[in-house]
C-alpha cells in the first residue's frame, strides 16, 4: 500500500479525486485489500468526528455484501446517469410546445384561409371531394380488371401484418381513392 | 465532541452528496469496486438506522444486507435528484417495514425523512443493545480519534475540521485557510495518516 495510494483514497473520500484517477485506484483497491480497510478507517475518522455512533459489529457488513453479490447479474448500464437540471427540462419542455404550436399552425392556416376565401373557386372540402382526373391506380389493358384488383388490394391490405394500422384504416384509405372511379 | 448538527448545518450533507458522485456513477455502470466503497462507507449508517426497528443484532445486518442488495439491484433507477444516502435510507426503511411486516411484527409508523433522521442519534440505539465489548469498542475508537486530533498541529487539524465538520471542498479550505489547493490536500491527508496510525492500531488489537 503506497503513500500514494492513501493520499488518492483520502482525497476520493472527499470527492477531490480526479475523475481518471478514480479508475486506477480501483483496481489498486481491489489488489490490496489493506487500502479498502484504510478506506473504512478513514469513513470511521469522519463519523467519529461527527460524532455517529459506530458500531464495531457493522464492520463485517461490507464484506457480506460483497460476497452476496457476487451472486447477482451485473447491472445494466447507462449512459447519461444524471438528469438535465429542471429548469434546462422546463425550457425544453416549452420549446417543444412552441414548437408543436407552430407546426400546426403552419399546416392549419392555409387551410383555414382556403376554406374562408369568399368564391373564386369553390371551397376546399367540395374539391377535395371530387374526383381527379388524375387518379387511375391501375393501368390495365382490360378496364373490366380494375374492380376485381381492388377487392385484392383491400382483401389484402385489411390481413397484410407489416402494417400497425390493420382492419378497417386500409380500407377506408383504398374505399376513398376508389370514389369516383 | 463536535456537534453533528452543526455539520450538517455547514453543508456537510452537500459536500458528502458531491463527494459520492464519482462513485455512484461507476456503481450504476456495472463497477462493483466503486459499490463496494459505497457500502464500507455507509455500513455504520444503515446498520445504526436499522438497528432502531430491530433488536437482534444479527437480525440488523440480515436485513441490512438485504437494503444494500436492494440498493444495488435498483441502481439504474437512481437518477441523482437526492444524495445516495437518501435514497439509500429510502430503501433501507422500507426493507426493515416489509422485515417487520413479514415477521407478523408492527413495522415503522411513518416514514420519517432522511433529512429528519439524520438529526436523530443514531448511536443512542447501538448503545442501548451493543454488548459491553462493542460499547467498550465504540468509544474507544471516539476517544482515539478525537484524542488524536487534539494533538496535530494547528494548521492539519483545522484542514481536517473545515473538511469533516465544516464539509467545506478543498478549493474553500484554500481560500479559508489562504493557502495553494495542493497543501490543503497534503494537510487532510496527513491529519488523517496521523489518526489512522492509532485507529489501525486499536483496531488490531
């Protein structure tokens, strides 16, 4: 057991150890079991200072432990240990919140402003409403076709199991691309 | 004899919760080492908390044993928002109520706060059911180190005090004490070497 040794035990006792000290000493403490027991000397110097009871009978408790554990799984680890303070919490908290406030905003207003407009065109919901031209989900030789692949598709959609959205939202999805067909 | 109030009432409780960081934070990642460490440093505490509900002294460690088992066991869960020795005294209450609860025997009331235990005397218990050798043990190793103490030098044992009493960090002492950080570190050590000689020596015997 080295002087040095002690004076870094000492000194993690206080928690002014550096922190890649600390490692080091470990393994030095595990090597020696002379500096764990100067390690419980020097916890015994503080709480005698303080004035706690001490109980010589406790001293076997450590070793216990260690010995019962020695039976236990390691522990998981993690790789953030201490938390954001709160405050840097609440700020997050709130910056997500504006945040989320602000993207539905964006998404709303021109909808809302779509929907208001007074007739220029007609509103919003009767356009979407109506068919596109556009909209053709199969390009078939034989039209006759098409009806028979969309109960496929739906069939198959409603039972396919790679989706989290199963039984009636592929349908509605597929029955609302087939209007106007 | 120093008041323990007067510790805590100096911030002794802030500066140990700074002091246990580094190892708590090698215990959560699997290193046993650093709980170890942690044990050997709060088995008095735990043991003389526990030692209040139950009488058998071999009973105390049993279920002490168990809170610091608990403790490991629950470690990912400890997220730093209280010192170690709170949430440690947290677990050890409940381990002795569900002990007491299980034994068919009445088990503590209310949960007193950590905040309040520590202002009780937990060496009043210990007194009370230590065999006359261990009382005889335990004040001897009081005696020893206060004796000690009183015979440093003044620069070493006022370190050790604004340390241990005062719970002051290094970088206060310094400042207090209009010294370099590196002779406060030196002084605390060898305040402590001094003691340890003589409590090695009685522990031996």
């Amino acid at each position: 057991m080295s002087e040095e040794h002690r004076q870094r035990l000492s000194e993690l006792q206080d928690g002014e150890l550096a922190e890649d000290q600390v490692k080091d000493l470990l393994e030095a403490v595990v090597a020696d079991p002379e500096l764990r027991a100067c390690w419980e000397r020097y916890t015994l110097i503080g709480q005698a200072l303080r004035g706690e009871g001490i109980d010589p009978g406790a001293r076997i408790l450590a070793k216990r432990v260690r010995v019962a554990l020695r039976a236990e799984p390691p522990i998981l680890k993690r790789s953030r240990i201490y938390p954001l303070p709160h405050r840097a919490r609440s700020r997050l908290v709130v910056w997500a919140l504006a945040a989320s406030v602000a993207l539905v905003a964006m998404g709303a207003v021109p909808l809302l402003q779509a929907y208001l407009r007074p007739t220029a065109s007609p509103p919003l919901a009767i356009q979407l409403s109506r068919p596109s031209p556009a909209l053709q989900r199969w390009q078939l030789e034989r039209p006759e076709l098409a009806s028979k692949l969309d109960r496929y598709l739906v069939t198959h959609q409603a039972m396919a199991p790679a989706t989290p959205a199963q039984g009636f939202l592929p349908y509605v999805v597929l029955v609302s691309e087939t209007v106007g067909r | 004899m120093l008041s323990r109030d007067y510790w805590r009432e100096r911030g002794g409780a802030m500066a140990e919760r700074h002091a246990d960081q580094e190892l708590v934070r090698r215990a959560q990642q699997g290193d046993r080492r650093a709980f170890d460490l942690l044990v050997i440093k709060y088995q008095q505490r735990v043991t003389g908390l526990i030692a209040r509900y139950v009488r058998d002294p071999h009973e105390v460690l049993d279920v002490a044993q168990e809170a610091f088992i608990k403790a490991y066991r629950a470690l990912p869960s400890f997220r730093g928002e209280s010192a170690f020795y709170t949430w440690l005294y947290r677990i050890a209450v409940n381990t002795v109520r569900n002990h007491l609860a299980t034994q068919g025997r009445r088990p503590p009331g209310e949960d007193i706060e950590a905040d309040l235990a520590e202002q009780l005397d937990l060496g009043r218990r210990l007194r009370e059911h230590a065999t006359p050798e261990r009382h005889l043990l335990s004040e001897e190793i009081a005696m020893t180190v206060q004796h000690t103490l009183d015979d440093l030098p003044d620069e070493l044992r006022t370190a050790l005090v604004l340390r241990e009493i005062e719970g002051m960090s290094y970088e206060e002492i310094a400042t207090a004490m209009n010294c370099p950080i590196g002779t406060v570190r030196s002084r605390i050590f060898r305040a402590r070497e001094a003691i340890d000689k003589r409590l090695k020596a009685l522990l031996e015997d």
